[in-house]
C-alpha cells in the first residue's frame, strides 16, 4: 500500500513537471498535458472537424497509448477483453467531450490550469466534485456496466499499433495531414519531446493507475486517499515549476485558452465528472486502459472523437470568448441523457436482481 501511495505520489508530481516543460518548449499555456483538447487536435489533422486553428496530431496522445502498452506488455498485463455496453460507454464518452470542450480542457488540464493561477478552473473544480457525487450516488444505487468478458488477445495490439501508423504519418507523410496555422493548433513543442513527455507519463499512468476521477471518489466512497494525494502533489508541482518559469498568473481574466463563464465552466465539468464515475475512469484513464488492450476503453476513446469533432462542426464547443450560441443546449442535452441511461441502467439491475 505504502509503495502504491509512493508511485502515484511520483506520478503527480512528474506528470505536473512535464506539463509545465512541455509549455516551456512550445505547448499552449496550461496545456502541457490536455486529453480532451489534444483529441479534439487530433481529430482536426485528421479532418474530421474543419476547425484552422484547432488541428494538430499530438504526439502526447500518441506516447500515452504507447507508454501505456509498453509497460502492460512488460508486466504481462496486455489483456483482451470487451463486451461491456460498447455502446454506452461511446455515448458517455461523446457527452464527457461536449463538457470538456465547454469548459475547454479535461480534468488533467482543468489541475494544470489550476497550477498556473486559472481560477476559473476552481470553479470548474467544484462542478467536477459535483458531477463525481452524482456518480457517486448511482453507484450506490445500484448502477453497473457489468464486467468485461477476455477476448482474443490479438485486439489488445490494434490501438496501439493504430498509434504507430499516426506517427509514421505525422513524422515522414505529415502532406496527409492538416496543420493549423494559428491559435492552439499551431502551438506545439518539438515532436520527440511530445512523444517522450507521452511515453513516461503514459507508462507511469499505467503503473499508478493514476486516474483523477479517482482521487476524488475512492476519498468519499472508501476513504482511500491514495490517488486524491497524486491529484494535490500534481497541482503543487505545476505551481512550483510555473513559479520557477515566471509562468504563473493568477486571476479570473486573461487566462490562456479560457473563458470566465462561471456558470458553463461549472456545468461543463460537472458533465465530465458524471459522466466519467459512470465509465469508471477520466479521459486519461480511458486512454490509459486502452493502451493496456481494454476494448471498451477503446469505444469510449473513440466516442471522444466523435464527441469533438461533432462540437466544432456544429459549433458547440467554447471558445476565450465564452460559450458559443449552442453548446449550453448540448451540455443540458448531455446532462439529461447522462442521467437518463443511469436511472434506466439502475432499474434494469434492480430487475435483475428481483
């Protein structure tokens, strides 16, 4: 147990520092490290969405998946298995990426934005408790999206070498993609370093089974406080090593890639931490599990990207300025059928179980 803590202490901290050098060396501020928006990146080189200033290959995602692998691999943990709702899950993962891209970043960056003086992600904090309590009393009553079953250990392999094709293009046909000229997009630190930055947070993530949805509901529900340490010492690292770079900037206005919305950042999260106790894990997690050969995380990945390139094609995702005309709608929309497929979920158990 001591050991575990320990790890997943070293893992917060090296992730918060690696996200701070990430920025130093060409990130977007306070985006060292951004599941939801380094998918939504992703999603746009590979012109699903036709968004310019939001469409860069992000070799971060690439090393996570494959530092994940990597270590399962090494550990015999590369396991097959699936058949746990898929479709659900993709459901869940579409709707956590419309609160992300509300609150414009995952609970991984909603930390990093924390460590860099952003209070409007304090208030993203406070709907993200909110939504993990709303999973919290699902769980309680009854929800479940049953157990994986093992299947044939050939399927673990093909995300991670889908990866690998994503960074053969990206480092020698890179004419197959789409670069942003402008805006996040085009504000990059060097690939070997996305990608060594990747593969050892996504290696240690896999170890620690680090997952910030985690911290807060294993502290409320068992009062195990082992991964709510990781999330602190992430967040107190950030802060030291953005002090040590003169990046810290506290305050509600002027945030990079933020708004001051405080009403949408709280509901925005709140989504993400609902919808991620009902999937069992954050969008870093999810890609983490993935890596390991978990096919349902796979689904659920993938209905991430479908998520952010449905927002920007039909223009729901925030942006500095605030929320657009329809993402409100899309995060009640979300709200509603999250609730919806746990209240459903918890009377099919209960009809089980008569």
């Amino acid at each position: 147990m001591k050991s575990n803590k320990l790890l997943i202490i070293i893992t917060g901290a090296i992730i918060g520092a690696i996200a701070v050098l990430l920025v130093k060396f060409g990130n977007p501020a306070n985006m060292g490290f951004c599941i939801a928006c380094f998918i939504r990146d992703t999603a746009g080189a590979l012109k699903l969405h036709s968004a310019a200033i939001v469409q860069y290959m992000r070799p971060e995602i690439i090393g996570l998946v494959l530092g994940a692998s990597i270590m399962a691999f090494s550990k015999k943990e590369m396991i097959a298995r699936s058949g746990s709702n898929p479709l659900i899950r993709f459901v869940l993962g579409f709707f956590v990426m419309v609160g992300a891209l509300m609150f414009l970043g995952c609970p991984l960056r909603m930390m990093l934005r924390i460590g860099g003086g952003d209070f409007n992600a304090i208030v993203g904090l406070v709907g993200f408790v909110g939504g993990i309590l709303l999973g919290i009393l699902a769980l309680n009553k009854g929800f479940s999206l049953n157990r994986a079953y093992k299947v044939s250990n050939s399927e673990s392999y093909v995300f991670p070498l889908i990866q690998i094709v994503f960074l053969v293009v990206l480092a020698g046909i890179p004419s197959l993609l789409v670069f942003s000229e402008e805006g996040p997009g085009s504000m990059h630190a060097p690939l070997l370093m996305s990608l060594a930055g990747g593969l050892i947070v996504g290696a240690l993530a896999q170890r620690a089974r680090f997952c910030t949805v985690a911290g807060i509901r294993d502290s409320i529900m068992f009062r195990d406080f082992s991964m709510l340490y990781g999330f602190i010492v992430l967040i107190v690292v950030t802060i030291i090593v953005n002090l040590a770079f003169n990046f810290f900037n506290p305050g509600f206005e002027g945030q990079p890639v933020a708004h001051t919305d405080g009403l949408w950042n709280f509901l925005g999260m709140t989504l993400v931490g609902f919808g991620s106790v009902l999937l069992g894990g954050c969008p870093l997690r999810q890609l983490i599990l993935a890596g390991e050969g978990n096919i349902d995380s796979v689904i659920t990945v993938i209905g991430m990207f479908i998520g952010a390139a449905f927002c920007h094609n039909f223009g729901l995702a925030a942006s500095a300025d605030g929320p657009s005309a329809n993402g409100p709608y899309a995060v009640v929309i979300g709200l509603i059928v999250v609730a919806l497929i746990a209240v459903v979920n918890i009377a099919g158990n209960r009809k089980k179980g008569a």
